[in-house]
C-alpha cells in the first residue's frame, strides 16, 4: 500500500519551473519523509491528502483526551517540519 500525501503549497510543479532544479525535488523529498514517518507513528489514522485537513476537520472529543492531545501534537510537529524543511 502507497500512502500519499501533500501539504498545502508543496504542489507537484517545482518552484523553479525548470526540470532540473532540485529545490522542489528536495521539499517533497522531505514531506513524503516526514509524511512517511507520521503514518508509521499513527497506522489506524486515515490522515488524508492533506495535512491541515487532520487539523482542520478533527472532530474534538472523538478520542480519549490524551490521545487527542498526542494525535494532534504529532499532525501540528509533522506540518511544522515539512515547512521547515526538516
């Protein structure tokens, strides 16, 4: 199974528009690594396409009240890394 994932503003095309540049290669590089990590973290998590989704469309309440708390600091720590490139 190949999980998927894009953090607003990491698109496909890369920021130099030109076939070569390795700056966009890198940024997804590292998404599809922090993202990669954070499903093997949180394996029963269906995290979506999208990151801030898990964020945004988290339904509060819907898990035990530490594990919520875990969930939703791990989702916010792996959209921090990706955008700082980490």
């Amino acid at each position: 199974m190949t999980v998927r994932f894009r953090v607003r503003g990491l698109g496909g095309s890369r920021p130099g528009g030109g076939a070569g540049g390795s700056s966009g290669r890198g940024a997804a590089d590292v998404a599809g690594q922090v993202c990669s990590e954070l499903a093997v973290d949180l394996p029963d998590e269906d995290l979506g396409e999208y990151l801030y989704d898990c964020i945004d469309l988290y339904q509060m309440g819907s898990k035990p009240r530490c594990e919520e708390v875990e969930y939703l600091g791990m989702v916010q720590d792996a959209i921090d890394r990706i955008e700082g490139g980490e």
